[in-house]
C-alpha cells in the first residue's frame, strides 16, 4: 500500500479563483491531502464546439500541488454542454415512460436527468466523448499533482437504460451475436410457452419494469446495458492509458448490477461511492471485503456522504457524533488506500443545494470536519503499520453479478434481496474475521474456505471445474441454499435440479421449498437444536453424510444440511440459511480475535501485523486479546479484555 489518502470532491469551476487559495487553507485544516476535480465541468472545458479553455483548471491544479495536495483528475463525461446536446439531440438518452429523448435537466419524466443522460451507443457522444478526453489527458497526463483519473461518474444503467432506436437496434445484433438464431433463443428462454416465440431479432422489443415482462429477456436488456457502459468507460480508458501512467478506474456505485470484475478489467485501481445511514457502516465493511479482491491495488473510496445527504432539502439522517470518524478510518482498515468525501465545499446553488459538506457555503466548518481531520492525522501516524500490511483471508464469501441480474428480475423468494441477504446472513456472522467477498471469475487459490449461498447460476467462469479441484486438493465448500439451479438465461434445469452439484455433493434433492412462510428446526450430530429460515431443501443421501436433519414439518427426519468427503476437501450441502452459531461451526476457523458482534477486526499481516478494531454501532463493544499489543494511534498497551467506546478505533501492533 502506498500513501494514505484523505479528501474530498472540489469543484473550482464553481468558485471564483481567488477562493482557491483560501479553499487550500482549509483542506490543511481538514487533514485533506487529495482532491477529485472537473468531473462536472465540460462547459467550462469547452464552451463552445472546439473550442477548449483548460487554464482556469491548470491553475488551480498548480496551486494544490505546490500545497501538497494530490488531484485525482475526472473525465466530464456524465455531463454533456448545454451546445452539444442542443446541436446533436441524439445524444441524449431516450427514456422509457414514455419514449422521448431525455430534456438537458429539465421536465417531468423519470427519464430525464440532470446528469448521466447521453446514450452511450451514439457515435456523436463517443466522439465527442474522445476529444474532450483526449485534451484533458493530453494537459494532464503527466501533471505532477495528478495521481489518478476517474472516468465518468456513478456509471450505472440509470432507469431500464435507453430506449432510443439505434439502443434497440444494437440490442438485437448483440441478441443475434449471442444466439445465432431465433430458434435456439426461443429455447434457451422457454418462449414456447404463451406461444411467445420471436420470428426474427427483429421482433424483439425491450422490456419495460411497469409490465410483466419475461424475466430473460430482462436479464439479457440489462446485461446488453452493462456491455455498452463497459465499452463506454473502456474507450476512455485506452486514451488515457496512452496519455499517463498513474492509475486509471472508475468511481461505481454500490451494487454488483454492474459486475465489477468485468468492468475493472482493464482499468487500473477499483473506485467506490457510498451513501449509507450510519446504521448501515456494519454492512459497508462487506463492500470494502468485495471491492479488495477485485484489483492488486488498494480500492479507493471516492465518495462518501460528509454530514447529511441533499438534494432540495437535507435527508439520509445527521451523521451521529463519531460515525465521520470511523467511516473514514474503516476502508483503510479493509485494505483501501482513499476515504474521500462529497463534498468539500457546499455549492452555492444548483441540484444539490442541500447537501453537506467538509465545509458550509461560507467556507466554515462542520463538526464532522474534526472528526475527518481527526483520522487523518491518525492515519498518517499510523502510515508504516498501514503501507507495510496487508490484509490476507482464507475465507471467500461468492456474491455474483450474475446472481444480482437474474434476481432482479426471477427472485424466486418474495421480497428476496440477493446483497442484504450475503450481506447479512452469511458475511455479519464473518466481522471478526477476514473474508474476501469474490465473484466467480476470481481465484480460489489460497482460501480453506469458501461459502457460495444463493448462487443461483453457478456454471459461468469454469466454476464447477475449478471448485470441483479447489475441493479435492483440501478446500471446505460450503454451498446451498438454492445455488446451482439456473442457466444464465434465468432459466431452471429440467432433468434435475442443479447442473452439477448433486453428483458431487453425495445428495439427491427430494423436496424444495422456496417460501420463508413457516420456521423449521434442525436437529445437529450433537444433539443441539437450531432453526432453519428462508427456503428449505431436504435430501436423500448418495455418497454424503447427515450433519442436520429437521426435526419438525413435513421434512421431519430428513437431512437438512450434509456433508461429503471428497479427496483431501469437502462438500458441506446447505438446506437453508443456518444461524450465527451453526454457520461458524461448519466454517471452522478461528477469528482474528474474539469480540462483541458490533467490534469489527481485521487481522493486517506482513512486515508489520496486528489488528484493527472498530465500533461501528454506536454502543459500548469488548475485544479480548491473546497478548500485549501497542496501539498505535495513543501508544497505550493493551492485553486480554479490552473495552471499546462506541465509534472507537483501536490500530493494534502485536
């Protein structure tokens, strides 16, 4: 790991430029050291067609460098000139409800937008697109000050995406690309049934969420989505890439809807935005566990809310006191090596008149502002511990952008959320260890074990194959509820009921049972007695063993949870979602310290190591240590129990 960084987002196209000098004051006093810039400012780039004006930013970033303070410099795609949209208005995305092109941040429908509007088919918007990238990466590219670029921003497939006709035309050829023909669509699909068989591609029109529409052409709409943003951000990414050597990413949003493994391809360094309720830091702690694995670099957290949400009014709740603090420090305890804050400075005026910031209107700052000056200044006492570790798992936890599309569309559970489900059921019960959230093309080389709940399409990447070695050679698998019963398409098997897993797990699936509407029990080897929630499968044994069975309902006596031998490894078969309790009993492996459920610890490793300890609900937590170890933020030792204040961080080096 490199430099620790702290920051915020600073827009000095808003502000006359003699603020600059006094806005540099204030991010010393904030702790701020990096700063994101003209990810908005296309207008003031090129304010009319050809005609560029970049000095106003290179000024300003000249003066943040001789302050010290990095910029990570954005690319202004999200937002097209008022001139460019006015002269080629198919630039403009087209909405759905109903179809029009999208009106430049003005109107009623859902589909028009302030930002992130420009249809990322049109050849207009792609050229455009290079040129304006292009001098910026030819002014930047090698600018001292500059330690990376952010390409677009919250690139995501805003509504269902964009309905205009060259979308839809591009959507069948990539259908046609896909599946040859029409007939082995209409297979792959099931579209016989309603006698909803396509003729040709061209009578495929995408799917609307205000209808009933059929669940894989829902997934295939979306996937189709996420194949143009990829080529979108791609394209800018071999500009830059020409251009400058400094890390290249993208700033994503929090969900797998957009896979980040596909999009991070060819990018350099995983960036990340978060807005959660200070309720939600325990399960921002499982993105920062799914965002490490993507990419050797540290992820970079780009923006996080500062304060309070806002839009025309304040809202998302005040962070409490505290809650700035350990936000900030969290990601770096995960491994990230970037907190950065929206915003730095409160606007003016415009969209988002309400939201808070490092520093209000008037250049004052926050409660919250110490709190963030606070960690920093932590932080940089705590630089060597942090740049020489790392954080190393021998647990995987699978959460597949596959698996978020198709249960978008074909849940199969009522009220079934994929991510809060993981995030919840299988990776809280997990905070005291270290755990790399993986989507299926990632390795599984080094982990003892891994957890695949809900993997509902389970044959993408080789994963049978490479799971069925990853076992033999001495691996735990710890697979189920309802993984491995559909295709890609969002389509079920109709010869059994998963592809593969049966044959190698040892069970024959009698009955399943996909509604949470009645608890069951298991009884376990030893006698002890827990419930069974949110789906229910049962088995007859063809090679396994019973490690549960149910011990009520109409499953009563059959086995709920099993376990099979396979070489040096095994299958552990899940009926349903186990509790706390049972679920690290199957997974077997020590924490990295024991501690009260709202201590989160991370075990670092390497030429330093020890342990980070975080508070992350606001309540009074317990760590018990197995010797003496130095904190490093007061120099205060600590050894056996140990009690944590709420929102507390404690930088252990044993």
């Amino acid at each position: 790991m490199g430099k620790i960084m702290v920051g915020a987002a600073y827009y000095p196209e808003m502000w006359e430029e003699s603020e600059i000098d006094r806005d540099i004051v204030r991010m010393k006093e904030a702790g701020v050291n990096v700063v994101r810039v003209a990810e908005f400012a296309w207008g003031k780039m090129e304010p009319a067609e050809g005609k560029f004006d970049l000095g106003w930013l290179e000024r300003a970033v000249d003066k943040l460098y001789k302050a010290g303070i990095d910029v990570i410099m954005c690319t202004p795609t999200c937002t097209p000139p008022r001139w460019l949209l006015n002269k080629y208005p198919e630039t403009r995305s087209v909405g759905a409800y109903p179809e029009t092109r999208s009106v430049f941040g003005e109107g009623k429908h859902t589909e028009v937008f302030a930002r992130c509007h420009p249809c990322k088919t049109s050849p207009v918007m792609r050229e455009k697109n290079r040129i304006i990238v292009t001098e910026l990466a030819k002014a930047f590219g090698k600018h001292p000050a500059v330690i990376g670029w952010q390409i677009d921003n919250e690139i995501y497939p805003y509504g269902d995406g964009c309905y205009c006709p060259l979308c839809q035309k591009k959507f069948r050829a990539y259908l046609k690309e896909k599946y040859g023909t029409p007939e082995n669509l209409n297979a792959k699909w099931g579209m016989q049934r309603w006698s909803l068989e396509y003729q040709s591609f061209d009578d495929v029109i995408p799917p609307l969420r205000v209808r009933w529409e059929h669940p894989s052409l829902q997934t295939e709409w979306v996937r189709f989505q996420c194949e143009t943003i990829i080529s979108y951000v791609n394209e800018q990414a071999d500009i830059l890439h020409r251009y400058t050597d400094v890390p290249v990413g993208t700033d994503m949003m929090r969900t797998n809807l957009l896979g980040y493994y596909e999009l991070n391809e060819k990018l350099d360094i995983v960036q990340f935005n978060h807005y959660e309720k200070a309720p939600g830091l325990p399960g921002t702690a499982f993105y920062y566990d799914f965002l490490r694995p993507v990419k050797k670099l540290p992820f970079w957290v780009t923006e996080t809310q500062v304060g309070w949400n806002g839009s025309l009014f304040a809202e998302n709740d005040y962070r409490p006191e505290g809650e700035c603090y350990v936000n900030t420090w969290l990601p770096i305890a995960k491994g990230g090596g970037m907190t950065e804050y929206w915003l730095f400075r409160a606007h003016p005026n415009g969209h988002e008149l309400a939201h808070g910031a490092l520093f209000n209107t008037a250049g004052r700052a926050y409660r919250v502002t110490k709190e963030v000056a606070r960690a920093s200044k932590e932080m940089m006492a705590c630089s060597a511990f942090l740049q020489e570790s790392t954080v190393r798992a021998d647990i995987a936890l699978h959460f597949s952008s596959t698996v978020r599309k198709i249960t978008e569309y074909a849940p199969m559970l009522k009220n079934f959320n994929y991510e809060a489900l993981i995030c919840d059921r299988f990776h809280k019960p997990l905070r005291r260890h270290n755990v790399d959230v993986i989507d299926t093309p990632h390795t599984l080389e080094g982990y003892r074990v891994l957890i695949s709940p809900f993997l509902y399409a389970a044959e993408e990447n080789d994963l049978p194959a490479r799971v069925m070695r990853w076992v033999e050679e001495g691996g735990t698998w710890i697979v189920g509820p309802m993984t491995d019963l559909m295709t890609e398409y969002a389509s079920k098997y109709t010869d059994k009921p998963h592809s593969f897993l049966e044959e190698f797990a040892g069970v024959y699936e009698t009955y399943d049972l996909p509604v949470g509407n009645e608890e069951y029990r298991v009884k376990w080897q030893d006698g002890s007695v827990s419930p069974l929630d949110t789906c229910f499968a049962a088995y007859e044994l063809r090679g396994a063993k019973a490690l549960a069975v149910y011990e009520n309902g109409e499953f009563a006596g059959m086995p709920a949870v099993t376990e099979r031998k396979v070489g040096k490894g095994r299958v552990i078969v899940l009926g349903g979602v186990p509790t706390e309790e049972a679920l690290l009993r199957l997974v077997g492996i020590a924490p990295v310290a024991q501690a009260s459920e709202n201590v989160a610890l991370v075990g670092r490793s390497g030429k330093c190591s020890g342990i980070i300890a975080l508070e992350t609900e606001r309540r009074t937590g317990e760590l018990t240590l197995d010797g003496t170890y130095t904190d490093l933020i007061t120099g205060k030792k600590y050894t056996g129990k140990v009690t944590m204040q709420p929102y507390s961080v404690l930088v252990l080096q044993k």
